[in-house]
C-alpha cells in the first residue's frame, strides 16, 4: 500500500494567460443571446458576449472617474446579476479586485450581515462600494463611500485596459464566518484559468453546453465555474434569482426543461429541497433529457438525497458530478463521474496541475486508504488571505484545508471538517458521521442535522447534542442509533423547526450558531422576562403565524424583533413570501425596516 500522495498530472498552459484575454476571445462569439438574464419579475433580458465587454468598459470608465487606480479593491452590494456581471468585469478589466458582498436585507438595523460588511469594508481600506440603486440610499447612510451601477453605466466605453499579469489578483472572496477578522481570500488569473483548465479536462464540457445557475454569483463556484467557466467556452448561460427558486424551488427544474439546459449545479440542501417538493406534486412532470452534467457542491454531500433526486426525474446516476473545493482552491479541484450508496461520498481525483496529500497531525503523509488532514497544493491555491497574517501554508508550501479525507486509488472521500470533530472523554467524534446516522432515521428530515460540543451551567467537560428537524418521539431512537453506530451518547437531543437551522447561503449549516444559542439558554425557548404582548389585529394574528412557521419559534410577542429571534435573510425570503400568500402587499425590504410583528402590520395596514 503507497502513501496518500497524489498528482493530477501535467496539463500544458494554453489560451488565454489572464481573465481579460478570456473576455476579449468570448467576445469574437456574436450570437446575440449568450447570456439570459432571469428577472425578479419573470422578464428576461439577454446579453452577447461583446455586449457584456461593452458594459464592463463602460462601467470601468466610470470608475476611474471616482478616482480609482489598478490594485484598488471595488466592493460590490448589487442585487441583480444584469448588474453584477459587467461590474465584476469592469473590475477585472481595470485590474481592481472586485469583492462580492451578499446584500444585507436592510442596513439600518444591526446584523450579522451588516457587521461583516463594515469590518471587510475596513479591512480593504474603506473602498468605494458599487450597489445597486434601490440599496444606495440607505447604504449611504452608514458613512460608506459609494456610488451605482446605473451612474457608472452612463460613460463612455472604452477599450484601454489594465495589462493583467496572470499573478496579479481579480477578486478577494470573504469567507462565511461572522465573527472576528474577516479572512478575504485572494484569487489570481493563473488559479482561476489552471482550475477551469483542469476542471474541463475531467468533465469535458464544451461551447454547445447550456448552462442553468440560480446560486448567488458571490459564491466561488456560482462566479467560477457556472459564469467565467462558460465564457471560457463560449458557452450559453442563464441565470436566476436565488430568492425565486427558493421561493419555488419546482421553478428550478421548470427552467431546466424551458431551456434545455445541459448543465446546472447547486449544493445538497437544494436537491432535498426538490424531493420535498416533488412528494407534494406527483402529476408534475419534466423533460430533462438534455442534463449531462449535475455539479453537487458546496456542502456535505448526501447519497440517499441525491439517489431520490436522480430517481424521481429518472436522471441517470451519471449526471450527477461530486466535487470537492473551496474558495481559498479557486472552487473545485475534484470531480467525480460517480455517486456511491456510501456515507461519505467519493469525490473524484483531482485536476491535472494539483497536488494533494493525507497527512497526520504532525504533517506526516499517512498510508493510502487511512483518514487525515487534506493538504493541497498548486496554480490553484489562493496566496493568502487578503492583509491577513495568518499562516495557511505548512513549512513545505502546502495549504491545509482544514478538511478530513482519505485517498483511495487516486480518488478523495471527503470525510469531515477537522474542526467538525466532537472530543468527549478524550475520545473524537465526526459530526458528519453522527449527523449521517441521525438522517437515517424515517421522519427526520435530511441536511437539517448538526452535531455539536456543547457545555451546559454547571458541566466540567463536553457533551454531544443532537439538534435535528422531525418530532420528539424520534429523541430515543436518535440515542440509541447514534450510540449504536458511533459509540457515543447524546447528552441533548433537540428538536427544530426547519427554518430555526442556521445556514449560510449554499445551505451549511452553521453549527457554531447552534453552540452559541445552547449557551445562551435557547433551547427550549426562554428568551425574556415579562409579559409577551399578543397581537391586536388581524394582521398581527397573520403575521404572528407566520414567524411562528418561519422561525419555528412558539412564544413571540408583537413587539419582538425578528432578527434577535434568530432571523436572517434566507428566514426573511420565506417571511415575505408566506405574507404574499396571505395576500398581504408586503416587499423583500420591508422585513429589515420594520423587524416586529406590531411594526410591519402598521406599514402593510397604510399600504
């Protein structure tokens, strides 16, 4: 038996050596609908790709009218991917690394969300943010130099571009975390063109391919490998809205079958979302025989979700691709053409150019087919964190991921986090592994469990809590499989609503929120003294229910905001659209200005 030691073997540098070279040879493809842009309000607007070039030189203009010179960071806040595409490139094109932000749901009220911006924001050092004109506004009034997308549309283009070298940096990706220093990930030409060629190599895609993203363009792989991916072949590509394939995720697959999509990807909670649909509507049908190619990524993968996905659509099992990366990888470096029954998922060797290693804690290469620390290294590995110190290369130039795996024959299972392991009495434990079995269980709803550590008043050591989605008689049979298989007891086993699960936007669940919710006493729900004022009106009665359904929390009072009930803007997105249903006028931004039950019924009252 070798080492855990694997080479994607060499793949010689051709074509474009940087991004705007790629931009200037898609542009030679005239076809006049290359790029289709899903509007909010089911329009389409399409765009060439010389139309995308002619946007992004124009909006570049407008940027260097602020002032601004190649190696200064541009953040974005812009909504709509008709407006966030040719931003990002007028950035690229001006050698300004652009830096994605998620839109807040409103910037007045203090959030998660707004706090990571700002502490970004300074860490760039304050630069001018581009955003969209219906968030400028109220953006403007948290001190933060800005303009829009419409007023920098309004010069002139012109075709004067920064001369990018293939080291230089095209984008700075903030990682998820909420709190402390924002960790910004820097990308390079020459990793985002060695991935894309490696990536094509295993999965060989090609310029007839039509491709179909409805994630957020923020997101590595959205922006990578479902738009400069495309234009890298000179591909179609259509994109949605994330918030109206949430609100109806069956619309995903109607699109598919519009366009005849040939390629589409999305992380698992959404496939779970499918089949959760599906079972509610059993005379829908689709042709989706065009579909070569699934991308499952982003987060845990879980067969039996993707199985059920496949069978339910009569999908071969060979669409379906599984693949392993992350930001500080410029997206995947594993692709698999294979979808196991296994608990952890095989993901594929990897992308010609890479080098990928299982080591010890020690940094020590294990022995092939033994589980340890996933350490890469190549074109494709970010350089650093942006004016970040801290050291993400071992001695020897390898970057730890902080993920846990084994090779087997060439090929990755990815089989936890290293941070994801649970230590009681000494001994370790796998979330994924305990949350895996949990899932097993008929009734609890699969990607909505999350193992953690957690100490309650008064305990001198760790113990194992369960936080799952199904009903409270699924507590003794959670014990006793969880014990069983894993070799462990939890201490608490809690039941949530669906919506009380955080996650970040590809649908991780964020475990850490889950600890720090433990600590402060939220489970069961006991959140403050006093007296819950009760609504007084029929749109307080309608809106009480909501958030009861939303938040999975019994005990609101009127005057309670919404994001100290644990609210956020995915919580929010299915807020405004059960209020919709309920016929009520009520907008995505009204949530952010007005946060209480009693508060929002006095706005939608005067509408």
């Amino acid at each position: 038996m070798g080492l855990s030691l694997v080479y994607g073997g060499d793949l010689p540098e051709s074509g474009p050596r940087t991004l705007p070279e790629l931009l200037a040879r898609a542009s030679r493809v005239t076809d006049a609908e290359m790029i289709t842009y899903l509007r909010a309000d089911g329009s389409e607007l399409t765009r060439s790709y010389p139309e995308l070039l002619a946007e992004a030189e124009a909006i570049l203009t407008g940027l260097r009218a602020h002032g601004l010179r190649p190696g200064d960071p541009v953040l974005l806040q812009i909504e709509d991917n008709h407006d966030y595409l040719p931003t990002f490139w007028a950035c690229v094109l001006g050698g300004m690394p652009a830096v994605p932000m998620t839109v807040p749901p409103g910037y007045e009220q203090p959030s998660v969300a707004t706090a990571r911006l700002r502490r970004s924001w300074e860490l760039c050092g304050r630069p001018l943010i581009v955003a969209s004109s219906r968030v400028a506004p109220e953006l403007d009034r948290l001190g933060m130099g800005l303009t829009t997308v419409d007023a920098l549309r309004s010069h002139p283009a012109r075709s004067d571009w920064y001369p990018a070298q293939p080291d230089d940096p095209f984008a700075i990706l903030f990682t998820s975390g909420s709190t402390g220093v924002p960790k910004g990930v820097t990308l390079t030409h020459r990793g985002v063109l060695a991935m894309l060629r490696g990536y094509l190599h295993l999965v060989p895609l090609t310029s007839e391919d039509i491709s179909f993203n409805w994630m957020p363009l923020e997101h590595v792989a959205g922006l990578l490998a479902f738009h400069v991916r495309d234009v890298y072949l000179g591909a179609r590509q259509i994109h949605a809205g994330t918030e109206a394939v949430l609100r109806d995720p069956l619309s995903w697959l109607d699109r598919l079958d519009h366009y005849r999509a040939t390629c589409t990807w999305a992380p698992n909670f959404a496939f779970n979302l499918i089949n959760e649909h599906l079972a509610g509507h059993p005379d829908r049908s689709w042709d989706l025989s065009a579909i070569r190619h699934i991308l499952n990524a982003g987060e845990t993968i879980v067969p039996a979700t993707m199985h059920r996905f496949l069978t339910s659509l009569g999908l071969r099992p060979d669409v379906m691709h599984p693949s392993w990366g992350m930001s500080e990888t410029t997206a995947g470096v594993t692709f698999s053409d294979r979808l196991g029954q296994d608990r952890f998922v095989d993901v594929g060797p990897v992308i010609p150019g890479v080098w990928l290693r299982v080591t010890d804690a020690a940094g020590q290469i294990l022995p092939e087919g033994e589980i340890g620390r996933i350490q890469v290294k190549g074109p494709t590995v970010t350089p650093g964190y942006y004016r970040n110190p801290e050291q993400v290369f071992t001695a020897d130039g390898w970057f730890d991921t902080g993920d846990l795996g084994v090779l087997r024959d060439g090929r990755l299972t990815i089989t936890g986090r290293e941070k994801d392991i649970i230590i009681v009495n000494g001994l370790n434990y796998y979330c994924q592994e305990i949350e895996a079995v949990v899932e097993e269980i008929a009734g609890v709803e699969a990607t909505y469990t999350a193992a953690c550590a957690v100490r309650a008043d008064g305990d001198d050591t760790e113990s194992l809590a369960v936080f799952y989605c199904g009903g409270e008689e699924h507590a003794p049979e959670i014990r006793s499989r969880v014990l069983n298989a894993v070799g462990i007891s939890p201490a608490y086993v809690i039941p949530l609503a669906k919506e009380a699960v955080p996650k970040t936007e590809t649908g991780k669940i964020r475990r850490g929120e889950l600890r720090e919710l433990f600590d402060q006493g939220a489970f069961p729900a006991v959140r403050l003294a006093g007296a819950v004022v009760e609504p007084r009106s029929e749109i307080e009665r309608t809106l009480l229910d909501v958030w009861r359904r939303a938040l999975g929390v019994d005990e609101i009072g009127v005057h309670d905001d919404f994001y100290d009930l644990g609210g956020d803007s995915l919580v929010g997105m299915r807020v405004t659209a059960l209020v919709q249903n309920a016929g009520l006028p009520m907008k995505p931004w009204h949530l952010a200005e007005h946060p209480t039950i009693a508060e929002l019924a006095a706005e939608l009252e005067g509408m």
